[in-house]
C-alpha cells in the first residue's frame, strides 16, 4: 500500500521523491492480527528514525533526510517463505509484535525498488482482530485511527506509520530518547465518533492523507496522541 499524509499540490513535491518500504510477513497459516501488524508498523517506523545509521553521519542518514525534505511517503508490501527470507537480507530492520513480524528499510528513491522488494505484493494485506482489543493504556502513546473511514490493513499500516512518525517530530530530544529506551510502546485504537471529533481539534499531531489510495484527499486518518505532547499543551499539526 503506497501512502504520504502530505496534501496533494504540496511544493515538496518539486524535490526528488523517495519512499520508505515496509514489508509485513503474511503466512498462509498463521497471519498476524490486524492490530498488532498496525502497532508492529509504526514501532518499526519509530525504530529507522531512531537508530543511528539513520542519523548524524549514519549510513542511512542522507536517505532519511532526502526522504524527509519531499513527501514522507510509505509502502507497505506482503511477504510469505521464500519472499519473507529474501527480504530478510537486504539492509533494514526486523521488529516483532506479539503475532506481527514488519521489516523497516532505508528509504529507497521512488523508482529504485530493489527487485527482491519491487516483486512482492502490495495486495492482499486483508487482516483480522481474532479478539477485540482491551482499551488503550493512556498513561502510554495512543494512535487513534478515524472511526468513519474504512481503510485496508496495508493502508491503515501506512498510516499508523505516519502518525507515529509526526510525534516522533513533534518530540524534545529528551523525551525521544525516553520512548526509544522504552522500546517505543504505543497502541493502536479506533476512536468513538465524540472523541475523535476532540482529539482533532486537540492541537495533537494529526494526519492528513494526499489521497493516492482508498480514501479521498485530506482526509484526516491519525491522531498521535502521547504523553509528553498532552503535557506541553497543543501543538500545530
């Protein structure tokens, strides 16, 4: 699923375009649940930007800031055995949920997918929720998904991505360095119509999507709701 919450007709789009590749692993047998691929996806986002091949002098460094300076455009692709395998050893970051394994890659330019990446699937993402899951723990970050919006798990794990991604900006160096040592914990949830009609007049971290996909352009998809934002008062999104 091919994603950017940047507005269509935006001038970043004038800089050279690049985009960063997720895989999510989707074995026949044993698929991960949806939430957890859609919490998986975004500690995998939060987990690039924090490591230090992608910052300073790192070796991804000049990638993540091309990436940055254009739209922060994200694909989210399936991958099974052999596929899963071969993604496996091109360079990037595996992290695992309770069910969901998502590799994370460098951000590659917009046609220069490795062919190992450039052959995989990005349909088929369809995934279930074998059981509700239990209320958000607020004390952690929250990325609250629009309750009116139906959106596919490879889609809505583009999106949590950026949510993710939007905190992680909108963060002190010191309060970053806090939920990297913690392992990046956050939740995802689907909000309830009142609530979500607060969190976007919150001033938190929101997401607006260019509209590529599913879903018609501007529509506002994620709320990112941490901690340490709530306590400094409303931020510009």
């Amino acid at each position: 699923m091919s994603d950017s919450p940047i507005p269509a007709e935006d001038p970043r789009d004038e800089a050279p375009q690049f985009v960063l590749p997720l895989v999510v692993r989707i074995e026949r047998d044993a698929p991960p649940a949806r939430t957890d691929a859609l919490e998986t996806s975004a500690r995998a986002v939060l987990t690039l930007l924090g490591d230090e091949r992608a910052l300073g002098d790192g070796e991804w460094a000049d990638a993540v800031r091309n990436w940055e300076d254009a739209r922060i455009r994200k694909v989210v692709r399936r991958a099974r055995g052999a596929e899963w395998r071969r993604a496996g050893t091109l360079p990037g970051i595996t992290v695992t949920g309770k069910s969901a394994q998502v590799r994370v890659f460098p951000p590659i330019p917009l046609d220069g997918w490795p062919k190992d990446l450039a052959r995989l699937q990005v349909s088929g993402t369809e995934l279930d929720d074998p059981e509700p899951p239990l209320d958000a723990d607020r004390a952690e970050p929250v990325l609250w998904l629009n309750p009116e919006l139906a959106m596919s798990a490879g889609k809505t794990m583009a999106q949590t991505g950026h949510g993710a991604q939007l905190a992680w900006w909108a963060l002190s160096e010191e309060s970053r360095a806090a939920w990297r040592d913690a392992g990046y914990p956050l939740s995802v949830r689907t909000a309830g119509p009142a609530q979500w009609t607060r969190l976007t007049h919150s001033g938190l971290p929101l997401v607006r999507d260019a509209g590529f996909t599913e879903i018609a352009p501007g529509s506002c998809t994620v709320v990112a709701d941490h901690p340490a934002l709530r306590r400094s008062g409303p931020l510009g999104c």
